[in-house]
C-alpha cells in the first residue's frame, strides 16, 4: 500500500509541478512561508526531502490562509518531524523569487525535548541530528543562512546584557 501511495505521488507531482511552475512564471503570486531550525542539547534538526532537490534542509513550508507564520513554522515542524516546538522566536526572513513567484519566508529558532523524530516518509526521506560544526556535506544554503543569523542573534543578545 505504501509503494502504491508513493507512485500516485510521484505520479501527481510529474503531471502537476510543470502546470504550477508555468502558473507562477506568468502571474508571479504573492506566497508565505516559513522555516524552523529546531534545536536540542546543541544539536539541530535537518531534513531531507523525498521531492525537489532532496539535500538536507531545515523544516518548513507554506502558509495557510491568514495565518501567522510563527503558526506556519510550528505547523509545518511538527508535520514533518512530530515534534512540539518550544521557544520559538523569529531569527531572519527572506524574499524568494528562484521559482518565479514573490515568496516571503521567515526563519524561526526553537527548542525540542525530545529527539525522537516521526516522519511520513512519502514527504521525508531522512532525518537526522546535527551539530553546527559537523553538518553534512550538500546542505541548503537555507541551513547556513539560519544558523548565522542564530549566531547573530545570540550575539546582539549577549551584547545588550
């Protein structure tokens, strides 16, 4: 039942994605989305999709209607991992123009207890728990991203006290 799953899946998004693509290179939609580095004991969570490039990344996805993107990170980290954010706090943001339409996307950080990870394995293929000084080889430039901006983040906060 899982083969079958994953080949209407491939299947969908071979027919579908060309059709999308063509859509936001014509009309340039407005989308929203964000993105969760996900923390635990120095460690942090990264991903690896079964679509799209399919390198390690950082949780994330797009934005439900009217809803916060603090909501979306949230939403979308436990979607894909099972995991219950704690602390989350906006880090960065970016506008995103690679796939022809205008998409705002914030970085958020925060905390899990539990390293315990939950994938569906039709959206996920990896998981695993890496350090900031052992990340593996081909990485999005999306984890780099956000762990600098983490880095600045907890400097201004080391500089105010």
């Amino acid at each position: 039942m899982n083969l079958l799953r994953k080949l209407a899946t491939k299947t969908f998004w071979f027919f579908v994605d060309p059709i999308r693509k063509t859509y936001w290179f014509t009309f340039r939609p407005k989308t929203r989305g964000a993105k969760c580095l996900i923390e635990n004991n120095g460690d942090f969570l990264l991903i690896r999709t079964t679509y799209g490039r399919k390198i390690w990344t950082i949780p994330g996805g797009g934005a439900k209607k009217g809803e916060e993107l603090m909501e979306t990170a949230k939403r979308e980290a436990y979607e894909e991992t099972g995991l219950i954010i704690e602390k989350l706090h906006k880090i960065d943001e970016f506008l995103n123009t690679k796939e022809y339409k205008k998409d705002w996307v914030e970085i958020y950080h925060g905390y899990s207890t539990n390293r315990n990870v939950t994938i569906d394995p039709i959206e996920i293929a990896e998981t695993g728990w890496f350090s900031a000084s052992n990340l593996p080889e081909v990485h999005s430039a999306r984890v780099d991203q956000a762990l600098e901006a983490l880095m600045r983040k907890n400097h201004e906060g080391e500089q105010r006290t």
